[in-house]
DNA sequence: TTAAAATGTTAGTCTTGCATAACAAATTTA
DNA sequence: TAAATTTGTTATGCAAGACTAACATTTTAA
C-alpha cells in the first residue's frame, strides 16, 4: 500500500522517473539528476524514498521501474500540470516557458476541485474562441 | 537597503504582521503564532529574520512594527492574493475558504507578468457576466 | 504590590532537501 | 581484457523551518 503523500520535491522526482521511462523506456538516475538540476546523491536518496513509499521498484545499482500506484501519481501531476499550463498560455496568453515553469510549482499545490474546474473553464473558453480573442484585444 | 527575496515562509509572516497593525495598530507574537498555527518559538525566529532583512523593525521584548519596505512588500503579496482567490471564487466558482487556501500557497510562486494577465482576466471577466453565468450553468 | 498567568526567548532537536568528496560498481574503449 | 571513464552510493555537512522544554520578562489580578 504506497503511502499517499508525496512533497513536491517528489513529486518531481516520480514525474522525471514517469516521462523517461514513458520516452525511452528506461531511465538513469544521472538523467534525473540533469534534468531536475540536483546532484546524482540527491537522485539516489529520492528514489530511496519513492521506492520506500512503494511508487518506484529501486534498490542499489538496480534499473528503476515504477509501479502501478507510481503511474497514476505521476499520470494525476502530469494532468494538474497540463490543465494549469493550458490556462495561462491559451486563455491568459502567457508564454510557453513562462507557463510551464509557474505550472511546475503550482502543480503540487492546487487541489483536485480546482483542477476540475480550471479544467472545464479551459474546455469552455476553447469553445467560444471569440471571448478569448476580444480579451486579448482588450 | 531590504534584501529582495523573501521564503514562501517568511512572506507569510510578514503578510501577518502587515494584516495585524492595519487591523489592530499593533501586532504581538502570540497572534502570529495562532494566526499561522506555529509556535511562539517560530515566531521569534521568524520576526528575527524579518528584521535582519529590514521588512520589519524588532529587538528583544520589543514592540513590532513594520519599515516602508515592509508594507510595500506585504501590499504586493496581499495582491497577488486578492487577485489569485478572486479568479477562483468570482470566476471558477470555487469556495471562499477553498479559494483562500489555495490563494496563500500561490501567492508565493506566481511570477508578476502572470499576475497582472491573472487580473486583467478577471476584470475583463466581471464585465462580461454573461460569460460567467453561461460556464457556470454549463 | 506581589504572585500567578501570559507572553517571549533560547537552546537543542528533527526533517527535508540539497551539496561535496570519497568510494564502489558498471560501462566503455584502447 | 585491462585501464579509463562514467555512473551510482555513502558519509558528512549545511540551511531552512518547524518543534518542545526550560527559562526570562512582562502583564494581570488578587
């Protein structure tokens, strides 16, 4: 039973983990460490505690699965991510980089009504591209 | 000369401070520590710091009070907030509570070029209560 | 005006998340 | 295949931010 809990550094980590192995079907703790900025020890003692906390298969020197529990975790933040991202680039009309840092934060943060919400307003505004264009304009 | 950056941590002590001598002209330790569900030990450390960086002047025992840079501070975060919980509770339809807490945690992340789309957004919205009502009902 | 209560401070500890340096294992390549 | 390089781990330390317990100061009230 994975604990449900994750903080956001983790989250981040099980993210990294999902989208490699997603891409290319492994992953490599030095990747982690490049793509998230962090020391190759920082990646080790992360993927300790996602594997402690049952969301990754890890242990020393071994290759790095993630389980079931650590698929839909990841798939729920990737979700979060992309409906926030949407919000600011397509309705406000911020910058991809811009919107995908900010979303990268808030991802851990906003709750799942929220999300659901924000997600039927995005789904909304794409359907009456008229108002987003006159805000826009505006 | 205030250091600029301040911890998502720190903000909101300030942002307590600030709320507290508007309210009341004056603001005590034990009031931040019930306001912001820490110890009163937390607290000392935290005014320590806040001073260090000159938000806010402080000394042993002493009565608190807040620098101009302080205020012009805390007002920019208590925007951001008013702003963030505005686009959730008027726009999305989101409880005042749930808006609020969610709006404490993004007050420290969201950048100013996204703020200032995030309010523009809203007024252009709160005159168009058409479109508001059509997503609400939809 | 003291004794009790409330408030504030300090000292020490814990957790999280990061780092560097040294070492271990695996992989590459000459 | 042996040496060099890369990758992974461990040990150790640091900083932020919180806590509790003990102590200091201030305030309240008997």
């Amino acid at each position: 039973m994975p604990e449900a809990k994750l903080s956001s550094s983790l989250e981040d980590y099980l993210e990294c983990v999902y989208n490699r192995i997603n891409l290319n079907g492994v992953v490599k703790a030095i990747e982690i460490s490049k793509d998230l900025n962090v020391s190759r020890a920082s990646v080790t003692e992360a993927l300790n505690k996602l594997a402690q906390k049952e969301y990754i298969n890890y242990g020393r020197y071994e290759m790095i699965s993630i389980t079931e529990a650590g698929i839909k975790k990841a798939r729920e933040i990737i979700n979060k991510h992309n409906v926030i991202q949407s919000f600011f680039e397509d309705v406000l009309g911020v910058s991809s980089s811009e919107a995908a840092n900010t979303a990268c934060q808030i991802e851990h943060i906003i709750t799942e009504n929220i999300l659901e919400k924000l997600s039927n307003f995005n789904k909304f505004c794409s359907s009456e591209p008229d108002f987003i264009n006159r805000f826009k304009n505006n």
